[in-house]
C-alpha cells in the first residue's frame, strides 16, 4: 500500500487515498486549517507532496470567522497557479450575504 498514509488514523488515510484515486488537479478543502502551517501539514504529511496550497503572496486572507477554505493544486501546476485576491470578490460576497 502507499508509505505515505501508514500510521495515520483511518479516516485521514481514507481521504488521502481518495483524493489520489480521483486525482483533482484542484481539491478544496473547506473547514480546514486556520493557519498556513496546518494546510502545509496536510499537503505534505497527508498527500505526500503531490499537492501544494495556494497561498496570499502577504499571508492576508481577510477571514473573519474560524470556517477556513483553502485551495490545493497539483505539484506539478502550482507555478500556474495564485489566489484570487480577497478584495477582488468582496463587493460580491457583502452584496450576496446582505441578499440572504
């Protein structure tokens, strides 16, 4: 079986084996880790380092709450890939919230 999920709890090394048995070149993983460093944990000790996360270029997200959504790219793409920035989409995002 695959080094990399050995000796993690099942549920993590069911999750790392589907992502790599679908292989999306852009998973998301939404709930997640609060900080960079955690999203870097999972990206390494979880995917092996197939995948990387997108992260701000200045580490400012614009989260006002502890519901995190990060996205991950293959290793392979990540030089193609960047966040959209934050302020980009907030006249958006404060239009839909005020809609609901």
């Amino acid at each position: 079986m695959m080094r990399w999920i050995v000796g993690l709890p099942r549920r993590r090394a069911a999750v790392a084996q589907e992502v790599r048995e679908i292989a999306p070149d852009i998973p998301v993983r939404r709930g997640g880790s609060s900080n960079e460093a955690g999203i870097e944990g999972v990206a390494q000790e979880l995917l092996g380092g197939d995948y990387v996360p997108i992260k701000a270029a200045d580490g400012q997200y614009g989260i006002r709450g502890t519901q995190w959504m990060w996205f991950l790219v293959k290793s392979d793409l990540a030089d193609k890939a960047s966040p959209w920035h934050v302020n980009a989409n907030a006249g958006f995002v404060e239009h839909e919230i005020h809609d609901l």
